[in-house]
C-alpha cells in the first residue's frame, strides 16, 4: 500500500485546497467591489451632469416665460 495516501495527507489536502477556495473567492469579491464601485463613480458623475443640464434647461425655461408674460 505503498502508493496510496494516508488519511492525513487526504485531510491536510482538503484543507489546504478549501483554504485556496477561499482566497480565491475573496479575491474575486474583492475585484467584484471594485468594478461596482467604478461603476457607482459612473453612475454619480451621470447624474450630476444630469442635473447641471436639467437647471440650464429649468433656466431657460423661466427666462421663455418672462419673454411671453411681457408680449401679454
């Protein structure tokens, strides 16, 4: 029985490979996080771009209806 694995060796080796599980697994969340946070930055620079065209168009239209009041 020279060939075949104790049960140490096959209880250390599924230790050892569900601890890499898990590393890897945090290190995919890890880039998940960043990707989402990049995406979150995106997301609030849209936004606030947004928001600057919406006040201008807001602006213009306060600016229109004084123009018209006056034609009255």
């Amino acid at each position: 029985m020279a060939g075949f694995f104790n049960i140490e060796q096959v209880i250390l080796s599924i230790i050892i490979g569900t601890l890499l599980a898990i590393v890897y697994s945090l290190r995919i969340l890890v880039l998940l996080e960043k990707r989402i946070a990049r995406m979150d930055l995106n997301i609030e620079r849209m936004t606030r771009a947004i928001a600057k065209e919406e006040i201008k168009i807001e602006k213009e239209e306060v600016k229109i209806e004084k123009e018209l009041s006056k034609r009255k």
